[in-house]
C-alpha cells in the first residue's frame, strides 16, 4: 500500500483550477464541508469566499482593488444578516409599535435567529453592490485565481489560463501574485498553462529587475525560482521544450 498511499498523499496537496470558472447561480449554496473538486469549475473559491474571516477578505480586496496590484475596480463584500418571519414576535413588536413593551425579550429572540450570509461584489467607482451574477465576465474569471492563490499555502495550485478574459495590465499583475505567495509561502507551487505573453514578460522582467536590485524583495524572483516549457504538436506527437 506504499506507494498508493504516497500518490494520495501527493494528490491531496494538489489544487486544479480549470480554464472556464463558473459563476454560482442566484440560489446557489455553498458547500458545507470542503471539497478540493470544486476548485476545477471555480465554485470552491466561492466556498471558500463565503465563509471566510475578515482578514482574509481583505487580503483578496487588497489584490482586488489597489492600484499597484490587479486595480480591477471591484472588491468582495460577505453581508451578514438574520431573517425575520413575518410573523415572529418581534416582527410583529415592530409592526404594532410595541418595540418598549418589557414583556418582549428582544434580544434573546433575535439572537435565536441564524445568521445567514450573502456574497457581495463592489463596483468601487459606482459604489453599488451587485451579485456575481451582475459582474462582467472578467471578473467572474480572475476572482478564483486570486482567491486560489491566497487561500493555499502549501503543496500544487494548478491554473489553466489565469489569464482568461481580463485586461493586459491584469494579465502583468497576476505575475507578482504569483511571485508573492511563493515568497509568503516557501512550500507553494504554481504549475501555470498561459497563452499570455503580457503574464510572462512580467515574470522575466522581475527577474531582471532582481538582477538589477531595482524591485521591492516582495516582487524579486530568481532564475531558479521559475520554469518555462514550450509544448508543441508535432509530426511524433507532443513534444515539450524548456525555455
């Protein structure tokens, strides 16, 4: 059982982002119990968005919002709220302006109700909250490779096209999300399948930039910290080449 325990092992390290993430539907709710499958089709970052502590949150708007970083002009917001029945007691106390009657325990009444949640997107120039639903399709894509990049902190996150509809200067500044996690976290891989060549200009000039000692250690990334292969069909079948 050797060796199909060290394959489990290594699999259960492993984070697969495939290349259309999918936006949850309005009823949608997330999964209780975590699911590492769920990070192919981008509803676990979702998942994960949703029950998230505030910290987290705002490390995702930081990268979400700052002008030095991916300045998408959206950021996330986790409302929290309970539900009142029309005809709990204290909808009711509301309804006949008994809210001073001492007969009422307020509190305790509102405090037995859940507390439920709702997943926010912030358009920062407008200042309105929409549902992912409402979001440009954009956003839609790059909000789990961020929210991926950010929530592991060990093993393989595997991304196929983290480029996929957004802006050039998006597509550059993913390049130092990457560079940064692996600096944060020194047990992290990023394996990357990009078409994008503005993703790979960053990562080279980075590296040049460290070279030079002319960028923030934060940004600095080592020849050997990155690997290229260019793969390519051919006549004998697929070949692959390290750059």
């Amino acid at each position: 059982t050797g060796p199909g325990e060290l394959i489990r092992d290594g699999l259960s390290k492993l984070c697969y982002v495939g290349p259309l993430r999918e936006v949850p539907k309005r009823n949608h709710q997330p999964s209780t119990t975590p699911d590492e499958s769920r990070w192919a089709n981008g509803l676990a970052a979702y998942d994960t968005l949703f029950f998230a502590q505030d910290e987290f949150i705002a490390a995702i708007n930081e990268w979400l919002t700052q002008e030095e970083r991916l300045a998408t002009g959206y950021s996330v917001k986790v409302k929290k709220y309970r539900e009142v029945e029309t005809n709990n007691q204290l909808s009711l106390a509301v309804m006949n302006e008994r809210l001073l009657d001492e007969d009422i325990d307020f509190k305790n009444t509102l405090l037995t109700l859940p507390i439920k949640r709702r997943l926010l997107i912030r358009d920062e120039a407008r200042d309105i909250e929409l549902a992912p639903q409402d979001i440009g399709v954009g956003i839609s894509q790059v909000l789990p490779v961020v929210v991926a990049a950010l929530h592991h902190k060990t093993g393989y996150v595997m991304i196929e096209q983290p480029e996929l509809h957004i802006h050039p200067a998006i597509q550059v500044a993913l390049g130092d999300l990457f560079i940064e996690q692996i600096q944060n976290a020194t047990d992290l891989t990023f394996i990357l399948e990009t078409h994008s060549e503005h993703l790979m200009l960053r990562l080279l000039r980075r590296i040049r930039e460290t070279g030079e000692d002319t960028v923030h250690e934060s940004k600095s990334l080592s020849p050997n910290a990155l690997s290229i292969y260019f793969i390519e069909q051919g006549d004998e079948g697929i070949s692959c080449h390290s750059i």
